[in-house]
C-alpha cells in the first residue's frame, strides 16, 4: 500500500519473513516465559529455591553441628601423613628413630614442648616454622602425645 501526499510518494515494504518469525517467536516467547516463571501461575520461586537449599544447612545450625570452614580444615589434616612427608628421613619410616634423631614414639615431650621443638628447631632438628601450617604442627604434636 503506498501513500500519496501532495505528489510525493511513500512505499510501503513488507517486512521481512526472517525478520517475522523471530518477531513473533520472540513474542510467544514472552507469554511461555510468563506462564513459567510466575509466581502466581505456577508458583515459581528463586525464594522458595533458596529456602529449599539453606534447609538442611538451618537445621545444623539450629542444632549447633554447623561447622566453620577453618574447623573443617583443620579437621582434614592427616598427622600421619604429614609425618611421613616431612619427619620419616630422619625419624624413621616409623618414628622410632634413626642416627641422632630420636624416637618420636616414646611419649617424652609435653604437647607444648613438642609444638615448640617442632616450630623452632633444636640442634639437628629444622625448624617447620612456616614449612608446616600452625595447624598442622598442632596436629601433629597431638599425635605424638597421644
Ligand atoms: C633433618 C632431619 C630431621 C627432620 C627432617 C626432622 N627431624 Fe626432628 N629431630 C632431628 C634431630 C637430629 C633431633 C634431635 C635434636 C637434638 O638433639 O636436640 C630431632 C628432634 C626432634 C624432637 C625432639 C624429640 C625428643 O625426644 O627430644 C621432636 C619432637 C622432633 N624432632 C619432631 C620432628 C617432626 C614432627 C618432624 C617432621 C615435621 C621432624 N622432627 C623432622 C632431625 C630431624
């Protein structure tokens, strides 16, 4: 359909089909995406999602069992392992001892004793201060008074 205003002619294009069909798709898009995500229509709810998550989460607080990340950490730390890695070439693969280095089984230190031989050094023995994390040196001094 073209118009005519005082002799200058304006034509009229159809839109494109291409151009139509994402139009229109976007439209029916529109009313799906409505129908699906209303909260009054089928009672979708990032809330009610949220809530549905932090559930469990609630009741161990509630019930004081949620535990902090730190105490989560520390509570990963395999002594044993640690020992292995860092204390065996010259304690022994099993502790008892070996050359100058002594027997770390035989209970004779104190925790806090052990916590500062292991941090500070003491003659042939190196110091794990910042080798080792406060955690881990504690760990492992636990283990060795046990
Ligand atoms: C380079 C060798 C070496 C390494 C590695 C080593 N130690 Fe020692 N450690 C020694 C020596 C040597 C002594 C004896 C020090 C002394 O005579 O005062 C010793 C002493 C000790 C003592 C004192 C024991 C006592 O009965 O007085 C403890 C506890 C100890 N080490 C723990 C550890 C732990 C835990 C590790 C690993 C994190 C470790 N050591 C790694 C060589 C080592």
């Amino acid at each position: 359909m073209a118009e005519d205003f005082d002799g200058i002619k304006e034509e009229n294009n159809k839109p494109p089909l291409g151009w139509m069909i994402f139009y229109l798709s976007l439209a029916a898009w529109l009313v799906v995406y409505n129908i699906i995500y209303s909260p009054d229509i089928m009672g979708y709810s990032w809330n009610k999602i949220h809530e549905d998550e932090m559930k469990p989460l609630k009741e161990k607080l509630a019930q004081g069992k949620l535990e902090s990340a730190k105490e989560k950490a520390s509570g990963k730390i395999d002594a044993g392992k640690v020992m292995s890695a860092k204390c065996a070439m010259c304690h022994g693969a099993d502790f008892k001892g070996q050359g100058t280095a002594p027997d770390l089984t035989a209970k004779k230190l104190a925790n806090d004793e052990l916590v500062t031989v292991i941090t500070n050094g003491r003659n042939g023995m190196p110091p794990f201060k910042g080798q080792l994390s406060d955690d881990e040196i504690k760990a492992i001094a636990q283990q060795l008074s046990k």
